[in-house]
C-alpha cells in the first residue's frame, strides 16, 4: 500500500517541478566566454554560468556572439 503512495506522490508532483525549473530559466543565457545562447541551442542546458538575457538581441548588444554550427 505504501509503494502506491509513493507511486502517485511521485506522479503528481514531480511533472510540476520540472515545469517550474523551465519557468525560471532565462530566455538566453550568455555564457562565461560570451557566446549567446538560446533555448535552442544544443549548449543551453548545459550552460551554467552565465548572465541571463531576454531576447538575442540584447546578448548580441552587451557583447556576445552567436555559437559555432
């Protein structure tokens, strides 16, 4: 009966906390080495240092540059 529980916490609740981690998540984040990155760069995820920004664009003006294809 205890591993139901289990089963059904882990069920409601974990989905939203994913959501709520993307929500916090900057629309672009400009890495340590000033390359902008967006939500779909293959980078993005993996980017943790970095200072956030809304649009490329306003990356592009504080110095950033576009990543490498």
């Amino acid at each position: 009966m205890r591993w139901i529980f289990v089963c059904l916490t882990l069920c409601l609740f974990t989905p939203a906390s994913f959501a709520n981690e993307d929500a916090n998540e900057p629309n672009v984040k400009k890495s340590k080495n000033d390359i902008c990155h967006d939500k779909s760069s293959r980078s993005y995820k993996r980017t943790k240092n970095y200072t956030p920004y809304e649009t490329i664009k306003e990356c592009l003006a504080s110095g950033g540059r576009l990543p490498k294809k």
